[in-house]
C-alpha cells in the first residue's frame, strides 16, 4: 500500500513500512509538516507526545483543521508532571517520556486495532533520548519501525537537530528510509 507524503521537496507516494526522520532545529516549527504528514491520504492516526500533553496535541490538530476523530494521542508526559488524566478511547497515557517500553506497547495495540491507512507521529525522540538514554531510544525507535513495517503502516519521528551530536545523528538517520530536513527558515531538503 502506497501513502501521499505531502512534504515539500520528497516523493510523492511512499510504501508502507517506510519510517521519516524529521531532523529540526530547536526551535523548529515542526507543526506544519507534522499535521501535513498526519491529515493527507490516512483513516487512521496515532501521535505520541513526549514533548506535549495530549491537550496541547488537541489544540494543534485543531489548529491544523486535522480530523481528530481518526487521532489517538498518546501522552507520555501528563503522568510524569501530576496532571489530571482521563484515559479515553482516543486518548492513552503512558507513566513517562522514558517508558519507552509502554510508548512501544501502546504503539502495537493502535496498529493491531485499526485497519487501513495508519499513520504514526512520534514528537520527539530527542525527548525520549534525553528522559532515558540514546542507545534504549534507538531500541524504542527500531521496535516502532517494525511494527510499521509489519503493519504496512507509515511513520514520521522528530529529532532536534541541535541538541544531538554528530555520532548520534548519523545513527539515528541510518536508521529511516527517508529523512526530511528542516531549516530555521522553514525550507526542507530530503533524502530517500
């Protein structure tokens, strides 16, 4: 199955089973190509949240005018800071940015219970780096990109360009099929 990727400057289709990484700066303004990626050719889409809470996620795929009926958030980061928490059937919680086990977990229940296109957001994997470690980051992101693969599913993983060194970038990046690069002025570059 072949998804619309509606980034600037990538293919136009890519297979299920294909991982992006969205390389950022800092301060990036990755929202755009992140509801983009979530809301284009997709029945159904999971994003995990380390950085945001799932009502901040809301506000964003509103924002965006993404159909949040087709959305479950999974916040990981809610239970960490003591905030009120309803789980609901479109909303998950997992105890913490570096339970990296549960975001994995969780990440295999949405795909296994829905059908058709799925798209998955992960924002960030610098967060889950700097909560835990890069080597158990790298581990989470390997099992996530499997379960894209086994679920013809596709996927889009933020990392913060700035925050990394270079050993840890190059590691991170020869994990993904493609890698959309981000500018602090808005233009991307992308190599698949």
């Amino acid at each position: 199955m072949d998804y619309q990727l509606a980034i600037e400057n990538t293919p136009d289709t890519v297979p299920g089973g294909t991982g992006v990484l969205l390389l950022h700066p800092s301060t990036g303004e990755t929202d755009r190509i992140d509801t983009e990626f979530l809301s284009t050719d997709t029945d159904e889409m999971l994003v995990i949240s380390t950085r945001t809470t799932a009502r901040e996620v809301r506000q964003k795929l509103e924002h965006y005018e993404v159909d949040e009926e087709r959305a479950t958030i999974l916040d990981a980061l809610s239970v960490e800071r003591g905030y009120t928490r309803r789980q609901s059937e479109n909303v998950k919680y997992v105890s913490a940015p570096d339970d990296l086990e549960g975001i994995v977990d969780e990440t295999r229940v949405f795909l296994e219970s829905t059908e058709g296109k799925r798209r998955v957001s992960l924002d960030s994997v610098t967060e889950m780096v700097y909560y835990s470690d890069a080597e158990r980051a790298a581990e989470a992101v390997d099992a996530i990109l499997e379960l894209l693969d086994e679920h013809d599913a596709v996927g889009l993983f933020h990392l913060a360009k700035g925050v990394h060194d270079d050993d840890e970038l190059e590691d991170f990046r020869a994990r993904f099929d493609g890698v959309v690069d981000l500018s602090e002025d808005g233009s991307v570059v992308a190599e698949f």
